[in-house]
C-alpha cells in the first residue's frame, strides 16, 4: 500500500488501473492511454498531481536564499504570481530536482517539486535553510493538485468552477499564478498544451474533481501524461536528469543563469567550468525511421562520433511514430543519422531538434 491522494477513491470509482509511482498509488490509465492522450492533445483531459510536493518558503531572506539555492535567479521574478523554472544542484553540479518556484510576496515563495524526490528534496533544502537561517519551510500536506489541460481547458475550467474565474484567471500570462480564495491557479503545465494547474484545499479536491468530468473534462492517467510530455520536449527527473548529469548535459542551459557573474549558486563551478570548455555530451530528440518503439537506455551509436543511450523514449500518437530523447556525444548535430539497437536488431534514427510537437503541431 503506498501513499493516497485525496482523489485516491474517485480514481478507483472511475475505472482507473492503478499502479505504483515512486511510492504513491497512482492511475496509470482509464482504459485507454492512446485515447487519453488524443483527448488533451484534441479537447482537454484532467490530471491528479497531487502527489507533487508543494512547499511554502517563507521569512525576510527568502529571495536571497533562493538566489543561493536555484541555478536559474529568481531576480527574475519581479511580480507577484510570476513563476521561473529551475534546477536544483549539487555542489558538483548535478540534479537533485527540477522544480516551479513562484514569487507570491517579499517574504513568501512557493515551491512546486517532484514527488519521488520528496524526501531527499527536503533533507537537502531544510540543511540549505537551517544554514542560511531565519526561514520557514511548510510542506502543504493540506492541499490537492489538478491540472486541466489541451485546447478547451480553461474554457470547461470556468463552466465547472464559475465565470468569476474568468477575470482574473484568463488575464494570466503563461507561467503566472494568481489567488482566488482558497484556489491557487496556474498557466504552467506538462503537456505543451494550454490549460491551468489548480491547488486547492484537499477536502474540496473530490468535488471539484466531479464538477470537472461533468463539465466534459475526463480523467487522464499518468501513461498520458508521459507521452505528452515527451511530444512537448519536457524532461524527466530520473531519467533525463538526475545527479549524475548537469543541466547543460541535459538540455536545460535555457534554466542556468550565469550572469551576472558575482551570483554566488551551488553547483555554480562546475557549471562554469563546462561553459568555457564545452560538455562532452548533451541531450538531442530523436526519431526513429521505421517501425519499432524506442526505448529507454536502448545504446546509441553515432558514426564517427561515439555511443550514446535513449534517456525517455516511446511511440508518439499525435505524430504516429517512435520519439525519444538521448544523451549522446556533444559532436553529434541536427539532422545526423544514428544507429538504435532494438533488442539487438539495428535501427535508423534522425536526429532533430525538440519540442517535438507543441499546441497539437508537428514541430519535426
């Protein structure tokens, strides 16, 4: 038995094939993720996030200690609501956890992280805290987490949960977050799609919830989730990242503000260091030429320039072929050609630039 989120019971009620996610009992599917997928990407769908693990951060230092903390520079954030991505590193420069840190005042921030990560997230930023002194750190065990994505979301978002979310909810810019009563609304997610992410009170998760699916929006399981994901070029913790790669390994230098220069980061050498002599290797889309699947750590062989392994690879409903991400040699460039070993038998794969679909579009 792992742990429940609030929506646990409604999960099951509706049919879910429920599996276990980095010690949570989560829906992998309702049926069909093929069918679950083509309704994000072609209407709109529903997620429990819930197990992502929210935390207020809270005292006079917090902007400081978060400049310390994250590689990106939450100096950034100017208005309340506006929310950064960001990486949090080792001292070798290696991720701990990717993560959505939002500025809601001068002395609160609060953060979004991984799930599977919670606990070593939180021995890792409570000893940063307890060095930098004078802040509060309070994980929100009492609230639910949904995000309602694709084309239709926040249209069937406001005929669930009121037209007095329109105002104030439709005047967000993309990655901004804005307070309605107990409701905390977001323009962030993990689809490419447009749509908001949801924090709200746990015991109002499972009405809201209802009130969603009978506005039109369905349950998604994680299957989905992760082929979105994928066709919308966002990393995986785990397998795309994780302690042993940087983020200019890891298609991520987008995240890494260097300057100005006198911002003192963890992780800050290392990266430096890669900056002015090159990384060896970096993370590349590819797309297979025929038919198979690509798989992750499937080896990689990229004539005249080295080995390299499928990180997070699968099939691509919306695009009806086999997609992945790799980690192969710096060398490598756009448009080569490399070799997929499937099970042994060799396979072509071009090599492009992701996101590979975005808004419901080809981008290859």
């Amino acid at each position: 038995m792992g742990f429940k989120t609030p929506l646990y019971d409604a999960h099951v009620k509706m049919g879910a094939k429920i599996v276990d996610f980095g010690g949570w009992d989560m829906p992998l599917h309702y049926g069909s993720q093929i069918e679950e997928h083509h309704k994000v990407r072609r209407d709109c769908g529903m997620f429990d996030v819930s197990h992502m693990n929210v935390v207020d951060v809270k005292g006079g230092g917090v902007r400081d200690f978060f400049r310390l903390l994250l590689a990106n520079n939450v100096d950034k954030l100017k208005t309340k609501g506006k929310a950064l991505y960001s990486c949090m590193l080792t001292a070798k420069g290696g991720v701990i956890d990717d993560l959505i840190v939002y500025y809601m005042d001068d002395q609160w921030f609060r953060v979004v992280m991984n799930a599977a990560t919670r606990d070593k997230d939180m021995a890792w930023v409570n000893a940063a805290a307890k060095e930098f002194g004078g802040l509060t750190l309070t994980q929100r065990g009492d609230v639910a987490m949904i995000a309602v994505q694709g084309p239709n979301a926040k249209e069937k978002v406001y005929q669930a949960l009121g037209e007095a979310l329109r105002a104030p909810a439709g005047a967000l810019k993309p990655f901004h977050a804005v307070t309605v009563g107990e409701l905390f609304i977001a323009t962030t997610g993990y689809t490419g799609e447009d749509g908001f992410e949801i924090i709200l009170p746990a015991k109002a998760a499972p009405f809201t919830w209802q009130m969603l699916n009978e506005a039109g929006v369905p349950p998604i399981g994680l299957g989905a989730r992760d082929t979105l994901r994928l066709e919308a070029g966002m990393n995986l913790y785990g397998s795309d990242m994780d302690e042993t790669t940087t983020p200019l390994e890891s298609g991520l230098a987008w995240t890494v503000a260097l300057e100005p220069a006198d911002r003192k980061f963890i992780g800050r050498e290392v990266l430096d260091r890669q900056k002015a002599q090159g990384v060896p290797r970096q993370l590349v889309g590819l797309v297979l030429e025929g038919k198979g699947v690509l798989r992750n750590h499937q080896k990689v062989t990229c004539d005249g320039a080295g080995e390299g392994e499928i990180t997070s690879g699968s099939f691509s409903p919306t695009l009806e072929q086999s997609i992945a991400f790799a980690r192969v040699p710096a060398s490598v460039k756009i448009g080569d050609r490399c070799t997929v070993d499937l099970r042994g038998k060799p396979a072509t794969a071009r090599v492009v630039k992701y996101p590979f679909v975005r808004n419901g579009k080809s981008c290859i």
